[in-house]
C-alpha cells in the first residue's frame, strides 16, 4: 500500500483532479472526506462523463500518464543542451 498517496477532496474542482493524475501520471485518484477517509475513486472516464471536460483534454491527460516519466525529464534535458 502506498504511505502517502495522491488524492482529491470532495470539494476539489475537476481541473485539479485532472491536473493531480497529469502531474503523477495516474488514471485513478483516490477522493478523501475531510478527516481523510476515503470515500471514492475518481477515474478519467468520471471526469468525462461528470465533469463534462472534453475528450481532446482527457485523451492529451492520458497520453501524458502513459509516457515514462524519464521521457519528459529527457526531452528537458535535450532542450536544456541544446541552448
């Protein structure tokens, strides 16, 4: 089990949710109460279907989540060495 996983709270808009799986390349995120128990699961088809956020959006979110994460820190690099 993960010690201090990412999650939402009730209250967090979409765009955060969205923005939380996009940043640790997650498709499911875990919606916390206020004494931070776990009341649900939040995945990309929710926030389609729910949120109403535009598929163009989930599909750029879900390919961001499958790239390996020492891709994005490559290509930064190669920028970075480049200039």
């Amino acid at each position: 089990m993960t010690r201090d996983p990412v999650c939402c709270t009730e209250q967090d808009d979409a765009t955060l949710a969205l923005d939380l799986m996009k940043t640790h390349q997650i498709r499911r995120l875990p919606v916390v109460n206020e004494k931070h128990e776990v009341v649900g699961m939040l995945s990309l088809g929710d926030l389609v279907r729910k949120a109403r956020i535009e598929a163009s959006v989930i599909a750029a979110t879900l390919q961001s989540i499958c790239e390996p994460a020492h891709a994005t820190k490559q290509r930064t690099e190669r920028i970075i060495t480049a200039a």
